[in-house]
C-alpha cells in the first residue's frame, strides 16, 4: 500500500497528520493520545509537519490547537518537495559523473590486441553508440550495404545524436557511404544531416560505388566491424569491435584511395 512515508514523511508524522483528518482542530496533548506519538515527541513532529506546510496552527489560542492541510493540498506540497529533492540529487549525480571523468582516465592504449562482440541488433547498435561516443580525435564510418535487420529510422537518428556530439568535442569526422546505403537511408536522416551536420567543421560525407563492407575507425586505433548473418540476410548477426593499432592502420590504407575517388553527398 502506498504510504506517507513515501513521500518523505517519517512514522510519527504520517501518524499525526492522519489522525488530525480524523480529529479536526485539536492540542497536542489530545493529538499525541489520538496517534499514539509520545507526548515527548509530539511538539517536534508537529513543528516539523508545520515545516513541510502540512499543519496550520492557531497560536492565538490557550492550548494552542493544530488542524491539517486538506489532502489534495498536503500530497501536491509533498509532491513537488520531491520532486525539488529529486532534481538537486540528479545535480549532485552530475557533478560526480564529472568528476569522475576527469579522474576515470582510460589512458594511452598499450601494445597488443583486445577485441569484443555484440550479438543481435539492440547490442550491436549499443556497442556502435558507444564506441562513437568514445571517440576523440578522428572517426571513420564506412556503410557498403544498408544495415541488415537494423531499424535505419531509428538507429539512424541515434547514429546522428552521437556523431553531433562527437563533433561538438572536436572529432572530424569522415563518413563514405555506397549509392544503396544512400537510397535506403530515410529522409529524417536526410534532413538531419542537412540541417545539423553538413555545415559543421571538421564532418564530411562522400559516396562511391563498390564500397564493401561495413566498419568504422576510432582514433586510428579501433576498428568496430559489422557482421552479416551468415544463414539470413535479413537479420543482423553481430557487431565487432577490435582495439588493435596494426589492424587499424591496414584498414585505413584501403579506405584511403576510396575516399579520394568518392563524391561529396548531397540530398535533393
């Protein structure tokens, strides 16, 4: 059952505000009888009810009576002093979040390999994202063939978020898509790009036919490959994601006479 104390309330207070529903205007002598609040602690719960705007009193009177806010009002006023506590402990988080990055420091990559996959559509989007989002000095995103199995509305838009993002801190971006991945992107994507990214530094789009395969490259360093379903082309099968500097550098040789026969992308 939903309680007082949900919303921030101790037992004693949840105690004496619904007894003084029942009992109307009262003293704190009676009301301490009517909730069973000791009488040592009634003063204190009735102050702090005052507090939370959840009790008038009238001082004027000898004993001094105490009577409840009308619910509606009472639970609105709980409410929103929740709802303030909630955005100062979201602030809070923030503030620690940026600490943290700054301390969190993955450091330099050191020699050797280290490779991850994710299988399936929602991980492999979520592997993309976040490696994009890692990002710090320059990207790759090569498409060859429309994602299989993958919503391009909406992974596209996520791709976006995250590619405006990466520019925002500074990463030039290159992206070489084929004339199908073209044609099959949606045309939110389309305006998308038009209006946030083609004029921004540091972002460009070419397309070029014969483009195979679909990968991108991080910072020169990492590559995150696609892989079709070996058994239906109409599923996703997996998302790789290989940290080796040597692949790195051999994947970009191939890409780099590509790019320089592409043309820049424009949406009519």
């Amino acid at each position: 059952m939903a309680s007082l104390r949900d919303l921030g309330l101790s037992e004693y207070e949840a105690r004496a505000y619904r007894a003084l529903l029942r009992t109307g205007p009262t003293t704190a002598k009676d009301l301490s009888r009517a909730s069973e609040v000791p009488m040592g602690r009634v003063y204190d719960v009735l102050n702090s009810l005052e507090q939370h705007n959840l009790v008038r009193s009238q001082a004027a009177s000898r004993p001094k009576k105490y009577a409840a806010v009308e619910p509606d009002a009472a639970l609105d006023r709980l409410l929103e002093e929740k709802k303030r506590e909630l955005e100062t402990q979201a602030e809070q988080y923030e503030e620690v979040v940026d600490d943290l990055s700054t301390e969190l420091d993955a450091g330099e990559p050191v020699d050797g390999q280290f490779w991850t996959a994710a299988v399936g559509a929602e991980d492999a989007t979520d592997l993309l994202l976040e490696r994009i989002a890692a990002a710090e000095r320059r990207m790759v995103v090569v498409a060859g063939a429309p994602a299989t199995g993958f919503d391009l509305g909406t992974v596209g838009e996520q791709v976006t978020d995250e590619l405006e993002a990466a520019l925002d801190r500074g990463v030039e971006i290159r992206v070489l898509l084929s004339p199908e991945t073209v044609d099959a992107l949606p045309r939110s994507v389309g305006r998308r790009y038009t209006a946030d990214l083609s004029d921004m530094d540091g972002f460009e789009v070419r397309t070029t036919p014969g483009v195979d395969g679909t990968f991108s490259v991080f910072d020169g360093i990492e590559v995150c490959i696609e892989v079709p379903h070996p058994l239906s082309g109409d599923e996703p099968f997996a998302m790789i994601d290989v940290k080796d500097a040597e692949f790195a550098a051999s994947v970009s040789e191939e890409f780099e006479p590509q790019w320089g026969e592409a043309e820049p992308l424009t949406f009519g």
